[in-house]
C-alpha cells in the first residue's frame, strides 16, 4: 500500500520519538506528525520530553492496531480529502480502517483524532453483526459514538434471538447487569416506539378515511340535487339515485356511505329509545360534515342534509375539546389529500424530466 511507503520514507528521516505499543514492539514516529494530528499525543510528547524520555506509550490495543493507526496519522492527503471531498478517509485506507475497525474507533477517540473517529465508526456501523451487537453496544457507550450505538440498538430490536446467542449477551448476564438492563431498555422502547408508529399511522388512516367520506357526501348530494341541506335525507335524495364519481377508495366510501344512508332513511328505530347505532353513526358524519363544510363561508348553498342545522348549533353550542380536535385533523388530513391530487404545473413537470428519461416530456 502506498500509504505504508509513505510512512517507511518518513523513518529514513531523523524519528525523534517512539512509541511503544502493549506487547513491547517499539515504534520510530516523527514528533511533528504525532502532534499536528492528536492534541492528547502532542500533550504526552511534551510531557515525556519534561522528563527526559523519548517514547511514549499507547496501550490497550495490540501492535497491528497501532500501526495502522499511526499509518493513518501519516496520511499526508487525508486532511485534503476531507475538505474537497465528503469521504471520511483518504483513498486506499478503507480496507485499513475496515480491517482494525474497533480498535482504531477506541484510539480515535481517546487521542482525539474526530476525522478517524468519524470513519472507524462509520466502518464499523457498517460491518455489523448480530454475534458483536452487544460487544460494539458496548464500545459505543465508552466511545460516545451515537451513529454505532443506534445501530447496535436498531440491529437488536430486528434479531435479538441471534443476539441472545451470542457471546457477548451471555458475557453481560454474567458479568455485566448493567448493560444487560440497558439492552433490555433499548428493546423494550424499539417495542414501544413502533406501537406508538402504528398507532400514529393507524389514526391517520382513520382521518384519511373520514376525510374522503367527507368529499363523497358533496359528491352525492350534489349529484342527487334532492333535498335542502335542512331536510333530513329521504329516500329519493340519499338513495341510489346518487353518483359516486371516483375509483378505488374513494368509490368503496362512497358506496359504503349510501348504503349507510338508505338504511337511515327508512330505520325506523332511529326515533326509539335507545337509537339505532347506525343511524347515530350517520348523524355524527353529518355532523363532522358541518364542521368542516366551508359553503356557508362561501355563501354557497350546501346540499349535504343537516348541514345547517349543525351549523347554526355549532354557534350557539360550544363543542367539547375532543370534537374540535377530531375536526381539526380530519380538515388536514382533507387539505393534506387535496395537495397530493392537485395539477402539477406544465413547467415543474418538464423540470422533473430532465432526471426522468420515462417521462413524456423527455421523450419529445
């Protein structure tokens, strides 16, 4: 690797420092290099030459670690790659941060070298496995490296039967509770964390739905014609005779709701004691209906039956806070659909075919 002549040409010059590594082997290395690249090693340089020593120790890691480390300090082209380029190492180090991944994340971070931080982490992130989740779970932790320890997390929550097999799960329950109970921590909010999506997505499925049964009521009465918007649906005006214009999901509401609303026109159990839950079901769409018809701000008549009814209520009646949250996101999730099917304009979409070669424009 040319990276590791460059550092052999570098000991042909005078090295005025070494460094000595776990196992003994004695490193030559340049002051200069060490210092410009890590604050902590300029520091012990300083500190050793107070003393009259000419070595410096780096310790915890075996020596092929520490060689590639100082290979990477050598690089002369890293600190240019890093500003022209949004590569984390230079060329031709990858295999070399790949291969010493850990080791060179835990040195980056106690000699303070951020760029080669930035990479082992990314190295390691990348290389993840179930058997070394809890061993980089924990190196994340002592490293604070935020990218590694999401995904030590992440990777726990989607296998931790293969995580639970390994040894470093079997290490932690012997020896080390506390990040057995962080783990179990992390699983159990990855748990809540995705109730709570589905809830969240489950809810908006719900006002969506509400939202589109909203426009087909429009969509019906206006077909039909039948009715003022006082007149509780007959059934002439909420029977058969009205359109639903849409595919899909807009035409499955629609449908739904004019069969809803011929059974309201001819329950007789609506008026009973006790109701009939359908028909309460259709009172409550009328309503919601009301809240969010925009006609009567448009002094525009509305056909949809009860619609004024409500609407002079709602004036006199203060609605109850739940209500008049349920109407606020039903009225977004309507504005929000209605941005999705509008017209994109003839210019946007000739600028979108420049990066399309299946559009229409770009075939002209």
């Amino acid at each position: 690797m040319a990276l590791y002549a460059d550092l052999d040409a570098l000991r042909a010059s005078a090295a005025d420092v070494r460094i000595v590594t776990s196992d003994g082997q004695t490193i030559a290395a340049h002051s200069y290099v060490l210092a410009s690249a890590s604050p902590v090693l300029e520091r012990m340089i300083d500190r050793a030459r107070c003393r009259g020593w000419g070595a410096a120790a780096v310790l915890g890691v075996p020596s092929d670690a520490v060689l590639a480390f100082l290979h990477l300090l050598y690089s002369s082209d890293a600190a240019v790659v890093l500003a022209r380029s949004r590569r984390l190492v230079a060329p031709g180090t990858e295999e070399l941060v790949a291969a010493h991944g850990p080791q060179l994340l835990a040195l980056a971070h106690v000699y303070r070298v951020g760029w080669l931080k930035r990479a082992a982490e990314a190295a390691v992130s990348a290389r993840l496995t179930a058997d070394r989740a809890v061993d980089m779970l924990k190196l994340a932790r002592l490293c604070d490296a935020p990218q590694l320890y999401t995904r030590c997390a992440r990777l726990a929550a989607k296998d931790f039967a293969a995580v639970e097999a390994s040894d470093g799960w079997r290490f932690a329950r012997r020896h080390d509770p506390a990040l057995e109970l962080e783990l179990l921590q992390l699983l159990e909010d990855a748990d809540s964390r995705r109730a709570r999506w589905a809830r969240a997505r489950a809810s908006q499925e719900a006002y969506r739905q509400l939202g589109q049964a909203m426009g087909s009521l429009d969509r019906i009465f206006a077909a039909t014609g039948g009715g003022t918007d006082d007149d509780a649906p007959s059934q002439s005006s909420a029977g058969p005779a009205g359109t639903c214009a849409g595919d899909g999901d807009d035409d499955a509401t629609c449908q739904g709701l004019r069969l809803l609303m011929r059974h309201f026109a001819t329950c007789a159990r609506k008026v009973a004691p006790g109701g009939c839950a359908r028909c309460k079901r259709m009172l409550q769409l009328f309503r919601l209906h009301a809240s969010v018809c925009d006609r009567p701000e448009q002094d525009q008549p509305c056909r949809v039956p009860l619609c004024s009814h409500f609407t002079a209520k709602m004036q006199t009646e203060k609605a109850d806070k739940t209500w008049r949250l349920l109407v606020k996101k039903v009225t977004r999730a309507r504005a929000m659909a209605g941005m999705a099917d509008r017209q994109v304009p003839e210019v946007v979409a000739m600028s979108w075919a420049r990066y399309s070669t299946s559009s229409k424009w770009a075939r002209n």
